[in-house]
C-alpha cells in the first residue's frame, strides 16, 4: 500500500480511538444525570432538564463511538457463514460490504447538515418543558458521522490490503 494510504490509516484510526475513548466516558455523566434526577424526584422537584440531558448524552455516546467500534470490529455480525471462511476471503467480503456502510453513511451525512443548517438558520428548539436548542446535538452527529465515514475508508484500505495478502500498517 502506498505511504499516503498508510498514514491516512494511522492518522483515521488513532484520532477515532481517542474519540472513541473520551466518549465511553460519557455513560460516566448520562450515570450522574439520571442519579441526581433520581434523587431529586424522590425527595424534591424534579428537574425539567434530567432525562433530555441523558438521552443528548447516550447521542453522543453512540455516535462519537461508532467508529472506533467499527475499527475494533466490534459491531454485530451475523457468524452463520462468515466463520467459516479463510481471512481473504473475509477481507474481500468485507471489502464489497463496507461500499454499502459508506453510500447509507453518506445519505445520512447529507440529511444531517441539512437538518443542522436548519436547526441553525431558525434557532430550533425541543418540544419538550425545558426547550433546548437542537443544534449542538445535531453538530455532534455530524461529526460522529463524519468520523464514521472516515474510518469506513480506512477500514476499506485494510480490508482491500487484506485481500492481496498485504498489511496496511
């Protein structure tokens, strides 16, 4: 593999690694949310705020640690078959695969400004008690998605070096 496509590699999967890892913090915070509005509808007022601010955070969760799910090979697979096979022929599967993650990820990138743009232009806000703005939680999955896109080139680098019996790192 040329030198280019290595240090995009190195470069896509160390910068979705950190990312990957700040965002497991998160169940952290979406933790101490859900305890301290626990506890305060127990014994006081609850607050608006409480379980919109643990769902905006399980978002980030989710998103900003796809890809680094995606790079660990983490996600669900169906093992019937897959199993079975030599890596080549695994790598190559997962090679002609990962072209259809990259067109659905690029439709939802598309539908993710253009939601974001309008959560920008027009100050959108939740329907909810406490009325958030929804623009930093839409930013958020834009660069989750983003992220996600680049580690599926990644992960079609390594799988296509794979294939010709290459490592790419």
């Amino acid at each position: 593999m040329p030198k280019a496509i290595r240090t995009y590699v190195r470069w896509v999967d160390a910068t979705n690694r950190y990312v990957g890892l700040l965002a497991m913090y998160l169940v952290f915070a979406m933790m101490g949310i859900l305890l301290y509005s626990s506890f305060m509808k127990s014994f006081f007022i609850p607050p608006l705020w409480g379980l919109e601010m643990a769902q905006f955070l399980l978002v980030g969760y989710y998103i900003l640690g796809g890809a680094w799910s995606l790079q660990s090979d983490d996600h669900v697979r169906m093992d019937l078959i897959y199993g079975r096979w030599s890596p080549r022929s695994r790598a190559i599967i997962d090679a002609i695969t990962v072209i259809f993650l990259f067109v659905y990820l690029v439709v939802l990138l598309y539908g993710g400004i253009s939601s974001t743009s309008y959560a920008l232009q027009y100050g959108e806000r939740s329907y909810s008690a406490w009325r958030p703005y929804m623009a930093p939680i839409k930013i958020i999955m834009c660069v989750g998605i983003v992220l996600m896109l680049l580690q599926t080139i990644a992960v079609f680098f390594k799988d296509v070096a794979a294939a010709r019996g290459e490592d790419v790192l």
